[in-house]
C-alpha cells in the first residue's frame, strides 16, 4: 500500500533557524538549512514514503487576509537572510527527489490539506503529516497521522483528546472559540481552551453553542452574542482549505529511494 508523507517544511526550517541564539545572517541561514535538510531525511528515512508533499508557505497575503485585514499583523516576517535562501533550498530538495509545493495566496497548510483530503479520498493508503501545527492536527479526524518530528511522537486521536479536550472533528471549532494571538485569529474575548472544550462537549458544533450557550443571561453568553460574527469569522480563518489547485500528479510526487 502507498503512502504519503505531507512536510510542513517551514515549520522544521523556522524552528531550526530560530533555535540558534545568533544574530541574522547569511551563515546562519546557511547552518539551518543544512540542519533542515538533515531533518527532512531523518523524516524520509523513517517513514519510508512512497509519495511526499513538500510545502513551503509562498509569502505574502493569503485569501485569508482577504477575509480579515488583521490576520498575522502581529507576526514576525521570515528573517530576509533565510527568505533569501529559500529557492536554492528547493533546488537541493529537488536533487533529494523532492517537489515543493508552494504556491500564492495559499498557505503551506491547505497545501497539505488538499493533498491530504485528496490522498484519503481516494483510498490510496496511509497519509502522515510531518508538523507541530496544531491546525492540521484536524486531519486525524480524516484518517491521518501527525508525526511530531522535534519530540518523536506521534499525535493520533487519543492525543489531540488529552491536548486540547475535544475531538479532532471538533478541533477547528475549538480554536475558532478560544482564538488564536499568533495568527490573530480573534475567537470570543476570555474563551480559553477549557471554557472552549466545555462548550464544544456540552452543546456540539458552533451553532448548536449558539443555540444553547449563546442564549443564556450570563457573561459567557453574553460574549458569544456580542461577537457571533467575529466568531464565525474565526472559524472560516482556522479552517484548512482543500479545494487548492495543486498543479502537481500523484506520479510528480512519486519518491524513490536513491
């Protein structure tokens, strides 16, 4: 049976560059790629794939900027050291047997998304996705696995339970109610995760918290009803698209060990 091996490759390459105290630089990025190509061959060797989606994020607005103006503003840019680097970064992957992914508007996680959807959709065999991002851990309710490479861990459904409380079905829910500063994903005022969950498991979905939650006289319904629409919203922001043109077959992704 196949199977496919979706890299959230920034999410490796980010985490390797900004675990080293130096300065910026073009030596530094250098190092990190290096380390980064290093990972991505550990993952390879692993894993044993017989397809792999590479995705970078392409930069840039996204049609979730589209949709809120503030999606992001709080957060730092790629260092211009390593964005610089970047292209030749692909051509080594490319030399790896390796095609990226990174296309505009779009980020690197509906990339996989849709791969992932797709993969699963046509009952091709095992889908595992290479990340710590929490929003694609949804895909687990789709029938895939998340590999989290820097622990060595897989993340499964049992997982994303104890992590954050509610089903994997359920997670995109949860992070629209409880938000998202980093993404600045704006969710419902003084909703953390724990109020979030407890929602979720008492009424169900978005709406059915609406309906229930969202009508009583207390503070928390208050909130909710004051902020329905950023809430929804924030749903529409977290959710992972997967309808992307990818521009790519299943034959292009197609791995072969050397």
């Amino acid at each position: 049976m196949a199977k496919l091996l979706a890299i959230d490759c920034l999410n490796i390459v980010r985490r390797v560059y900004e675990a080293s105290p130096e300065p910026d630089s073009h030596d530094k990025a250098a190092i990190a790629l290096r380390h980064a190509l290093s990972s991505f061959r550990k993952l390879l060797a692993a894993h044993q794939p017989t397809h792999v989606l590479p995705a970078f994020d392409f930069g840039g607005p996204t049609w979730r900027h589209a949709l809120y103006a503030r999606y992001r503003e709080n957060r730092a840019p790629m260092p211009s050291f390593l964005r610089e680097a970047l292209p030749g970064f692909y051509d080594t992957l490319a030399g790896e047997g390796l095609h990226v992914v990174t296309l505009p508007e779009v980020e690197a996680d509906d990339v996989i998304g849709t791969g992932v959807m797709r993969w699963l959709g046509e009952g091709r065999g095992e889908a595992i996705v290479a990340t710590t991002d929490k929003d694609l851990h949804c895909l687990i309710a789709h029938g895939a696995l998340v590999w989290d490479h820097f622990k060595g861990e897989w993340h499964d459904e049992a997982w994303v339970l104890a992590k954050f409380g509610v089903a994997s079905s359920r997670l995109t829910e949860l992070l629209a109610l409880m938000g998202d500063p980093t993404d600045g994903v704006p969710g419902v005022s003084k909703v953390g995760m724990k109020t979030a969950a407890k929602l979720l498991n008492a009424y169900g979905g978005l709406d059915a918290v609406m309906a229930g939650a969202g009508i009583l006289k207390t503070p928390i319904g208050e909130r909710l009803r004051a902020e329905r629409e950023m809430l929804y919203l924030s749903h529409q922001l977290v959710q992972l698209k997967t309808d992307v043109r990818l521009g790519v077959t299943w034959n292009t992704l197609a791995y072969e060990t050397f």
